[in-house]
C-alpha cells in the first residue's frame, strides 16, 4: 500500500488485490492458443497470415491424411477449417514448413475441417 499527503488529506492506493487487479492471466506469445489435439486442431478457423518467422503454428501442406482440412474464403472464416488468409490483423500466424510441422494441412473446395 502507498500514500501520498495530496491537498491536506492523505490518500491511500492499494495495488493488486482489490478489483481483480494484477489477478488476470496473460497469454504468452509462445503458448498456443488451441490444444495440439485433433480436437483442437479441428476446432481452428479465422483470419490468417503466413510469416516466415515466429509463427503461432508450423504447418505443412499435403495432398493425403491431413489433420484439418481448410477451405480458403475470401469473408466470414466463422466455421471449423475456413481461413480467410489477410495481410493484417489476423488471429493467428502459420509459417508452412517441410519438416517438424504442428500439424498437416491439404486445401479443399468444399467440407472443411476433420472428417
């Protein structure tokens, strides 16, 4: 606890405990946001941009037995498998990758998502 004499009254802050403050818990930029499961992999959807550095995801993308299959849209990424690939604001980054990938991927026109 601090306090400060401001005006002829002293006023007391409390940092921390009171209100939730300092209680929040914080994303780390290393942690994935869904579990490397094949239920959470099924589950990924949104915006997307592909980095060749410091991606959230390392994919690799095949022809056969993908983990998730994904369907490029162009508006409203809202199910299972949609990406809609952006240049800004997206909601997670991939890099495509050769080898060590978090999960395969192989592009599809129509049924996105797991089997």
């Amino acid at each position: 606890m601090k306090a400060w004499l401001v005006g002829g009254s002293i006023v007391a802050v409390v940092a921390g405990g009171w209100f939730g403050l300092g209680t929040r818990k914080v994303a780390h930029a290393g942690e994935c946001p869904i579990a490397m499961t094949k239920g959470g992999v099924c589950q990924l959807h949104g915006k997307v941009k592909i980095v060749n550095a410091f991606p959230k995801y390392k994919i690799k993308i095949v022809n056969a037995f993908p983990d998730i299959k994904v369907q490029k849209v162009t508006a409203f990424p809202d199910g299972p498998g949609k990406w809609q690939f952006v240049d800004a604001f997206p909601d997670f980054t991939v890099q495509i990758v050769d080898a060590f990938p978090d999960f395969t991927v192989q592009y599809v026109n129509a049924f996105p998502g797991c089997d």
